[in-house]
C-alpha cells in the first residue's frame, strides 16, 4: 500500500466521467473534489459516480484550495490556459485534455508555469499507450526507413460532427484541426521524435458544420470542419497534415512516412462516418521496400492487446505524481504540436505561410 494520492477533476462533462471511472479503479487513489463552472453539475456528478468522499465547488479556485497531489482538467479546450495556470500557481500537478490549448502563446505561458512552479504538465494523448504506436515509432526510429523526408497524416470523418462546446470557437479555439488533428499530429510528430515546426501554410472551411442540412446547430457553428496544412520541420522534413470531421469521401488517405531506403503505410482501425481517425488503434502497417530491386510490400504483424488507452494515461499520470514525476506526455514537447495548429488558424486567415516561432525552454 502506497500513500493516498489525492486528486482534483476540474470540468465535469464527457471526459470527466472517463477520468472519474479510472481514478476510482486505481488503488490509494482518492478523488477529493470536483469543480465545475456550471452550477450544481459537480455535485451531481459526484453522485453520478459515486463519489461520497468529494467535494464538490462551481469554482476552480476553491477546488484548488484543498490538499491536492494532481489535478485533471477537463474543460472545454479555451479554458485549459487559466485552470492550468491557477492549478500549478496553487501548487499541484496537471494532467489536461487535449488539445493543449487554443494557441500557441497559452501553450508556452502554461509550460513556462510549470517550469516556475516546479510542476508536471502532463497532456492526455491516450493513443500514445496503444503498443502499435509504439512498435510504427520503434520501426521509424531504427532507421529502416533512411532518411525521413516527407510525412502525409491526417484523418479523415466522412460525417462526424460535434456539437455542444465543440463548435464554438469562443468555448474550443479552433474546430476538427484541434478535436482530431491533434491526434494526428501527435501520432506523425511522436514517431518522428518531435521536430520542431518551422513554418505552416494551411487553408481550413466549414461548408458542412454552417449548413442546416448537415448539422442542427448550424446557426451556432463558428470553427472549421475540414483542413488542410503543409508544415516544413527542421532536418529538412515536410508534413502534409489533413482532418475532416465532415465531406463527400470516404477517406483522406493514409498516413505515410516516406524515407530514402523505405516506406511505411499506416491505416487506422476504425471505419464508419465517425471513423478513419487516429483514436489509438491501428488497423493496417505496411513496410514498402526494395528487395534485389524488387518492390516488395512486407505487412507487419501487429501487436494483439487489450490496453484500455484511456485507463492507461490516468494510470500513468498516477505513476507519475507517485514517483514524482516526469511528466509522460510532458507540455515542453507538446507545445510543438500545439504551435502548428496556432500557426494553421493563422494561415488561414491570412491565406499567407506563417512563420512558427517557439522559444526555447
Ligand atoms: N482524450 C479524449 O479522447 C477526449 C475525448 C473527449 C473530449 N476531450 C477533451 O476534453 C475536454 C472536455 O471535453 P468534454 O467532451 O468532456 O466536454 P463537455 O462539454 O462534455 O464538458 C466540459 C465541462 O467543463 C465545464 N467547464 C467549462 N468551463 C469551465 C471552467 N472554467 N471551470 C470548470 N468547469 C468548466 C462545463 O460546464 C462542462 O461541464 C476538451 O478539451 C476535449 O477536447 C478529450
């Protein structure tokens, strides 16, 4: 038996429930408090999910006066920047949803937090726990490929539009770019070890999430349902980087890394309207290469498993605030992956490339 880790949930909609389930699955595990900004439902998500012991506050900052040791944030992604903000001034750790933040400022002010408070910053990638990924990043990463170069990755709904929070760009900063693509992002810069971004030039529409015939909160959609950006990276490596949460198509491909001595195919698992995104499972990796100069496909088997990737980042982020850290999906990195969706909503408005500028830490 370990010491009692005590833990705070700020924002109790969807995810929360994700994070509630797992936390009380973990032993010495104790979910102290619970805030949320609208009235009563922190409360009643404590009954929910039968948490006798919490406390429930309709404001952050009274959750963050208790004892905690770690704090999960779960808000809609525009209030990420000042919940973590106020979180690791109070003196906690911080494991937040992605996407990170809305802008690439927030990212870099909430990590400068960390670094000053001595803090981890954790952000919750769960497709990172799916061992496939991590058997694409260990085949990248031992050099079969050669030289990297060029990166196509993206997902692609053929209709799977949010609604609620999601599209309204005062409440999430951005739409399907941020929603999905940053897992996209995450999956391509994860196995490449996480270049930095140089520059981005994108284009982003929402032809579907404004018209009524598509979606029922169309008079209230203000974000994008499709994008696309083409990002250059240090060593000389580009990505073409495509998300739609809506389209007439049923995919946008498949992500691929192409490299001097191979390439390598990735497809995602799941299929349907909603599907064709990177959720944390892979469906299909093929190795194309050259065999005494014959072009040969070799599929690689994939790892068979059970892993609950959502249980696994909690679980981890426990192990973390129990060895004191460091942070497994640590904010300093994740910046990056935040700085090109920054610099994608910047591109389109201007229609110009833009230059991603990211200070060193
Ligand atoms: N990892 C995943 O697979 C995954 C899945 C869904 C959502 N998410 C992310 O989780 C976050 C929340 O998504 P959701 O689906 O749970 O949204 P949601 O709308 O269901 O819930 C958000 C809750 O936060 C509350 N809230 C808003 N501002 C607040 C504030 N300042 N302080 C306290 N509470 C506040 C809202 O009242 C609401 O109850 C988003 O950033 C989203 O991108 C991640």
């Amino acid at each position: 038996m370990g010491r009692t880790i005590k833990i705070g949930i700020i924002g109790s909609g969807g995810i929360a429930g994700v994070h509630a389930r797992t936390y009380k699955d973990i032993e010495d595990v104790e979910i102290v408090g619970v805030a949320d900004i609208f009235p009563g439902r922190a409360d009643h998500f404590i009954e929910n999910w039968g948490l006798q012991q919490a406390v429930g506050f309709d404001d952050h900052r009274k959750l963050l006066e208790l004892d905690l040791d770690g704090v999960s944030i779960c808000t809609p992604n525009a209030a990420h920047y000042k919940t973590t903000l106020d979180a690791l001034h109070a003196g906690k750790h911080v494991m937040v949803e992605k996407p990170m933040s809305v802008t690439l400022e927030e990212a870099v002010g909430m990590v400068q937090a960390s670094k000053e408070a001595d803090k981890m910053l954790n952000i919750g990638f769960q497709p990172r726990y799916d061992p496939n990924m991590g058997l694409i990043k260990e085949l990248v990463q031992s050099g079969q490929l050669g030289k990297v170069y060029y990166v196509e990755t993206g997902g692609g709904r053929r209709r799977g539009m949010p609604g609620g929070t999601f599209i309204r760009q005062e409440i999430s900063g951005a739409g399907a770019m941020a929603d999905i693509g940053c897992y996209s992002l995450d999956f391509a810069l994860n196995t490449l070890g996480y270049p930095k971004p140089l520059t981005v030039s994108a284009y982003t529409s929402n032809h579907f999430g404004t018209n009524p015939k598509y979606h029922p909160e169309a008079d209230r959609f203000d974000v994008e349902d499709f994008g696309v950006a083409m990002i250059r990276f240090e060593n000389d490596i580009v990505l073409n980087f495509k998300t739609s949460w809506a389209m007439h198509m049923d995919s946008l491909g498949a992500t691929m890394f192409l490299g001097t001595d191979a390439g390598l195919k990735v497809l995602p698992k799941s299929q349907g309207p909603w599907g064709g995104v990177w959720d944390g499972h892979v469906g299909a990796v093929s190795l194309f290469h050259d065999i005494q100069r014959h072009h040969t496909e070799s599929v690689i088997p994939l790892i068979e498993h059970e892993i609950d990737v959502f249980a696994e980042k909690i679980r981890d982020f426990v192990r973390a605030l129990r060895e004191g850290g460091p942070a497994p999906i640590p904010g300093e990195q994740i910046v990056r992956n935040q700085a090109i969706l920054d610099g994608i909503l910047r591109s389109s408005q201007t229609g110009r490339e833009v230059v991603i500028d990211i200070p060193d830490f």
